[in-house]
C-alpha cells in the first residue's frame, strides 16, 4: 500500500474491490474461490470488516445472498469465479432477477487480453446474464473499479431492484490506482420515478371511492418498498377486501378480517371468486404474471382496473389497465391516503356491506379444509403446527413444489420479510442456502426451511455450510417420495400416468444429516409431528432436519389450471360434493 502527494491511497485492484464492499456497508459476501479470484481473496483474507461465507457451490451462493436480501432489504453479495464459478451462478442470478432482488455479484474473468481467445475457464459473463440482470459491468481499467461498485449497488437497490454483475478480469485486480468511493453516482440514462402523478392518482381515488365491489391485489413490491404499514393503513381506511400474490404474503396481516388468502392458482376460493366479480380492481406493486392472471380474457372480466408500480415497462404489459401510476409504493399510496382523508366523499357503505356478504359467504365454504383424522401426517397439518409452535414468527424459506404451496396457503404470514421463497423462476433447490442468508443476518430468530425431499436434493450440500458455520436451521422436509407438484399435474392431466415423477433410491435424510453432523430426526405418525418440531426449534444450536412421510396422494387445492379463469377452480372434495348434493 502506497500513499501519493494527493493523499490518496494506491490500491491493487483487489484492494479497491474489499474496500469499497466495506465503504458500501457490506456485512457479508457468499463465494467460492477460484484462479481468477484469488487476488480477491487474498485481499479479503487480509480485512475483517467484510465476512466471507464458503458455500459448497457457487449455486448455493446466489441463493444465500438472494435469502439475506429478502429478509433485511439491502442487496445481497456474491462472488464467483470465471467460467464453470460464473455460470454456476447463473440460476440464482435468474432467480432474483425474475422476483427483483437486490444482488450485486462479482464474477472473476481472465485477463484482459485474454478475453475472446477461449482461454482456461473463460466464458462471456456479460453475454450470458444479461437477460436475467438489471444491469452488467465488464471493468477493463481498475480505475474505474470503484465507481463500478459504487453504480452497481445504486443500480441493483434503487427503483425496480434487481441484480446487477461486476465482471472483473484478473489482471485489473492486480493492477494498482489511486482509491476513491464515491459518495454517489449520478447515471444519466437512468432515472427512476418515486412520485406519482397527482392526476392519476386522483382518478384513482374517485374510481376506488365509487366501486360497488372493490378488490385490491398485491405483490412483492410492496415488500421490496418497505411499504406494508402504509398499505395496511389505506386498506383499513377504506375498509376493502385485500388479497396478496405469492410474493407479497405478509404485506398485509393473514390474521386480519379483511384478508381473503392468496390468489392464483392455488389461491383460496374466496379470493379467486372476489378477483372475478369485483368491479373496481386496485393492484398495488404486482406485476399480472400468469399464476396470478390465469385466462387473460377472463381475467377480472367486470373490473376497471388501477396499476401502480414503479418499472412502467410492467404497466399494461399483459394486462391493460385504466390508470397507470408509475411511482414508488408507499409514495402513491402515501398521497392516496392524504386526498381520502382531504376529500368529503365518501364510499358506498350498503354496496360495501352487500359485498362483505358475498365474500363471507365464499369464505363460509372453508376451501383449506382437509382431513385431520387420518392415520397418515398430511402436509398441511405440518405447516399449521409449525405456525402454532412458532407463533407465526419464523422465517420461512421454501423451495418449490407441492410444499411451497401448502406453507404459502397455512403458515399465515402476519409480518412482511418473513416468507423467502423463489416465485417467478420456481427454482428447487432454493430453499437451504437461502436460509443460510436468512440466518445470518438474524443469528437470533427461528429460521425454517420447508421443503419436498426432491427439492433438497438440488443444493444439499450446503449442509456443510451450515455445520462450518453453525446455523441452527429447522430443515421442514415434507417428504411424499414424489415430485408433488408434478405428481398432481400428471394426475389432473395425463390421466394418471407418472412420468419419471416417483422419487425411487431416496437417501436416509437422518443418516445423511446425521453424517453431516446435524440432528435427523424422521417422523411417520401424526401424533409425533409437534414433538419433534418443538425438540427442533427448542435447539438453537443446532441444524435439525426432519424428514416428515406424509401422505402421497394429497393435492394442493384450490388449483386454476392453465387457461382457466379465475371462478373455474379445481376444487376439494368437500365443496365438490356440497355443489353436486345442491
């Protein structure tokens, strides 16, 4: 390290980088070393501001860095390798990307004039990923290396979050240059818009206070905005049903009256019905994907329709909408509340309660009811003691599947930031590093990851990861030996046959945590299940993973098929067999 004229500190390029990631505020990077990283971590080996965490594959890595971003809001942190490092990375890069996640991942290159021989472990990072990130850098001058970081955080946190890749070549890590962080940057071509315009949001309020059903629809983005105290206030103002996507559960308190439960296709019955019938259809930080839409013609059919996002390319993309508001959540619905509050009309209190009725009466028809006597554990009754024993305060992770689905429909999510799932990839294999993430950054609250014994398979070796590191995380294994999810399309669908759906050659899930010196614990009777989760969630020191045989043949209901409307659901038996008795 050298000292210039000017004051300034002369730096390698790797220096710089571990710098900057501690002027930046990082508190922890997830990576796995490799040749063209390793002045990197040389570097970060001599610093003790930025903690390293070792996973097992750089898969993992992305997933953990995606998990801690979910759960605290600032931007997750990777790096990876050049090559097999960098594409490794790939699916997570594409899972955070698809939900807008902030990340910032560092990919190691070859040198500079290297790139485009086809050298050792040399692939185009930028070119492969940028259709799954916000933005992507290729830094070919360690002096501009800090400003990079510096933009890349900006980039990768402000308006539609997302994930932003540093491609750094060796050489420039091992070059030197005077340091500078910037305080700011300043991207021209890049303007987000946080405020609304006031003449839509005035005809918005003037739609909403004349609806005679009125149904308002969330997602992630209210999450992302830090916006549910904000939301809940609105919806509590004017006394409307609310329902949330799979990616905005926990925005709006489940325990509370005026939630209708998820919608979608595998949302409840009384919020799938409300979406269709209602008149006036406010969607607050949700972007109209197509577990959501369902048929797009059917879509709401009756419903003027009210948008607010902050990324206007999801504005009528593929849903058109009658009022387009381009802004930040809690801006628009910050200035939403000041004109209810300031105008003297108010809404229709019969029509409203004539509604409210409607709904009970959807609501009345308990579309989660299962059966809770049988001899075998149901799924469902896993997720509902694991709440009850919890008390609603756990983070959860899950991975994707049939059982992602049932922690969705019965945990009961109260708390925003507290449900971690991947929506819009559907990645397996999420689930266990993003708890890793989840866990350490609140090494003191209970993190649960729900999972199917096909999805944990994907990223199992992290296990490792959590013994090196100590994380007492409760793996939930929901464990059917089937793909579920595709079990119960097969079952809809293909007239029964199972395709390459049944898990055969499973390993002993206690044995192999077991092996990797956590607790195993396997549970077949009904009667055991809430003991062996209050033993788990007892130990806050150690991983317990337990395997829970639960009944093969349970489907997640209600269920939209693809292409099907809102109001045609699959529905089960017991409301199946009240309809044909009336």
């Amino acid at each position: 390290m050298q000292q210039q004229s000017t004051g300034a500190e002369i730096l390698t390029g790797a220096e710089i980088l571990a710098r900057s990631l501690k002027d930046e505020g990082v508190e922890y990077i997830f990576g796995y070393p490799g040749g063209a990283v390793l002045h990197i971590y040389d570097a970060l080996f001599k610093q003790d501001a930025v903690k390293h965490i070792l996973v097992r594959h750089e898969q993992g890595a992305s997933h953990a860095a995606d998990g801690y971003a979910r759960a605290t809001g600032r931007p997750g942190v990777l790096l990876v390798t050049s090559g097999p490092g960098a594409t490794n990375a790939v699916t997570g890069i594409a899972t955070a990307y698809m939900d807008s996640i902030p990340m910032v991942i560092i990919t190691g290159q070859v040198n500079t004039w290297a790139i485009g021989s086809d050298a050792f472990q040399e692939v185009d990072s930028v070119g492969i990923t940028r259709p799954c990130v916000k933005h992507n850098f290729l830094v070919k001058d360690v002096k501009d290396l800090a400003e990079t970081i510096k933009k890349a955080f900006y980039l990768a946190s402000s308006g539609r979050p997302g994930p932003v890749v540093v491609d750094v070549p060796k050489d420039v890590t091992a070059l030197t240059a005077e340091y500078h962080y910037p305080e700011s940057v300043n991207i021209r071509s890049y303007s987000p818009v946080e405020k609304g315009h006031s003449g839509q949001i005035k005809r918005a309020v003037e739609m909403l206070l004349a609806a005679k059903k009125p149904m308002i629809y969330t997602g992630g983005g209210v999450v992302l905005d830090n916006a549910s105290e904000i939301l809940v206030e609105f919806t509590k103002l004017l006394g409307f049903p609310i329902t949330n996507t799979l990616m905005g559960l926990g925005s709006f308190p489940a325990s509370d009256r005026q939630f209708l439960g998820m919608l979608g296709m595998h949302g409840t019955y009384e919020a799938n019905m409300a979406m269709h019938d209602c008149d006036v259809l406010l969607a607050v930080g949700a972007r109209f994907d197509d577990r959501v839409v369902g048929k797009v013609e059917e879509f709401c059919p009756y419903a003027k329709k009210i948008h607010i996002d902050i990324d206007p390319a999801s504005i009528s993309k593929s849903v058109i909408v009658d009022v387009p508001i381009v802004g930040s959540v809690s801006s628009v619905l910050t200035d939403m509340i000041a004109q209810l509050k300031a105008t003297e009309v108010k809404t229709d209190a019969d029509a409203l309660t004539q509604w409210w009725n409607q709904i009970e009466a959807w609501r009345k028809q308990d579309c989660l009811r299962y059966d809770t006597k049988s001899d075998i554990i149901k799924p469902q009754g896993v997720i509902q003691k694991l709440h009850e024993i919890t008390k609603g305060d756990a983070f959860i992770t899950s991975d994707v599947g049939q059982h992602q689905m049932w922690a969705a429909q019965y945990y009961g999510f109260n708390k925003p930031r507290r449900w971690i799932n991947s929506g819009g990839l559907g990645t397996m294999g999420f689930g266990l590093p993003a708890a890793i993430g989840v866990q350490l950054a609140y090494p003191d609250e209970t993190v649960c990851c729900v999972t199917g014994e096909a999805s944990i398979m994907m990223c199992i070796q992290e296990l490792s990861t959590c013994l090196q590191y100590g994380l007492p995380i409760n793996v939930v294994s929901l464990n059917n030996r089937y793909m579920g999810m595709v079990r119960q399309w097969q079952e809809f669908f293909y007239e029964g046959r199972y395709a390459m759906s049944y898990m055969d050659a499973l390993p002993d899930f206690v044995a192999l945590a077991n092996s990797f010196g956590h607790v195993g614990l396997r549970v077949e009777s009904p009667a055991d299940v809430e003991a062996a989760l209050k033993e788990a969630i007892a130990d806050t020191k150690r991983l317990y993973f337990i395997d829970f045989v639960t009944d093969q043949t349970e489907n997640v209901f209600p269920m939209i098929a693809a292409g099907k409307g809102h109001h045609e659901m699959h529905l089960p038996a017991h409301m199946t067999a009240e309809r044909d008795l009336a």
